[in-house]
C-alpha cells in the first residue's frame, strides 16, 4: 500500500520538481513516508525543490512534544527528506493568537497552492480536524475536538488532552490538484462505509473527498472486515 501511494507521489514530482506537498500526521502515512525518504536516498535531487505544507496540529501542545504533528511531520517528512525551512509551512500550535496564526497560513496556502495532499482518515470520518458537525469550514481554522479525536493514539501520554486543534480546512484540501487517502487501523469501517457510499455529508467529513476528480484511495485489508 504504502509503496503504490509513494509512486504516485513520484509520478507527480516527475513532471513537477517544485511540487506542493501537504502532510498528515498519524500512523496512516508512516509507511508512505518511508518509502518518500528510501526515494530520496536513491536520488538526493527528486526532493530538492518540494514543499511541505502541514496539515494540521494540536493546539497547545509543544511543536517539540512527541506527540505534537509538528514533530511527527518533522521526524518522518521535514528531515528525511531534507526540506529547509524556507520550504516547510506549518501551523505553530503554541500561537499566542491561533485565528491570526490561521489567517498567515491561509494567506501563504493561497499563493502556494496544493499539488498533492496526503490524507489518514479518522474513525469517525474526519480529514485534517475537520470534525463531524452540521457545516464545515472552508479554510484554514480551530477547530472544537470531538471525543474521539481526543483518543488520538498520538495523544495518549499528554494529560490533558487538548480540546482544540488547528488544520486546513475542507475547501483547502479539496482544491489540491490531487488526493492520497490512506486508511491502516481498526475501528474505520463505519468511515470507509461513508466514504464509498456514494452520498456526501458533513456528518463524514471524508466523504466530500467524492467531489474531488483526483483521488487515490489506498486501504490496508488488515484493518477492514469482511463485507465492508
């Protein structure tokens, strides 16, 4: 799964060496990342002009915390593929004012633009931290937590739990050119079901990725069960 997923992100970096690249932390992209730096030690020049965009983060927790997706997407994606600061543009989760810190990511993602965003999903359908709810943002934005976003196996040694996070909104990830969703973990039939059921509703964030006309969705057998 994660080899297929990394040959189309070189697909694209084949006919765009500049290419925009928006990283999801968690454990559904790990081995996508891998695979980006494996790519990387074999031609030290494929990543030399990529830029990385974060997805999203935690708000309050550390950037250097272990559990903070400022450190994650450092440790897997910033390092190993050696994207220098100039290149990386991430939303700081310890901003003393998180609407402005939003507002400055926004105005830097509009100039940018996104030509790839890779995507987990969550067990309750949401992309980036764009939680269940009766209406979705479009931009870039904090977002309230919900429960079981709180459990986020990422999470699991912060007390307390944060109850906000920060993360590209909706409109955001469906304006990138294209999308990679990648889905590894027990307890995401419910999701997948309402990500493939042809019906599109903020009650499952990820199933407005429908009215995308680019996206590769990768799923780990593993971690589905018969019949879904």
């Amino acid at each position: 799964m994660s080899r297929a997923a990394a040959e189309r992100i070189t697909d694209v970096l084949a006919h765009k060496r500049d290419a925009v690249l928006c990283a999801a932390a968690g454990n559904s992209p790990t081995g996508l990342y891998r695979e980006l730096a494996r790519a990387a030690q074999r031609d030290p020049d494929l990543f030399a002009a990529v830029r990385i965009v974060k997805l999203d983060d935690w708000l309050g927790v550390p950037p250097d915390h272990p559990a903070s997706c400022e450190h994650y997407v450092r440790s897997n994606v910033v390092e190993p593929l050696r994207i220098d600061s100039e290149r990386y543009l991430g939303i700081r989760p310890d901003a003393a004012d998180p609407a402005q810190e939003c507002r400055r990511v926004q105005t830097r993602l509009d100039r940018l633009g996104l030509d790839v965003c890779i995507l987990g999903l969550g067990a309750n359908g949401h992309v980036g931290l764009n939680e269940p709810a009766p209406s979705l943002e479009v931009g870039c934005h904090v977002a309230v937590l919900t429960d079981e976003s709180r459990r986020h196996r990422l999470l699991a040694d912060v007390d307390p739990k944060p109850t906000h996070g920060v993360t590209l909104g909706i409109g955001d990830i469906l304006r990138a050119r294209k999308i990679v969703l990648l889905i590894t973990g027990q307890g995401k039939e419910r999701a997948l079901s309402g990500l493939l059921s042809g019906k599109v509703t903020t009650a499952v964030p990820a199933s407005l990725l429908a009215l995308h006309g680019d996206v590769d969705v990768f799923v780990d057998e593993s971690s589905v069960t018969a019949g879904t």
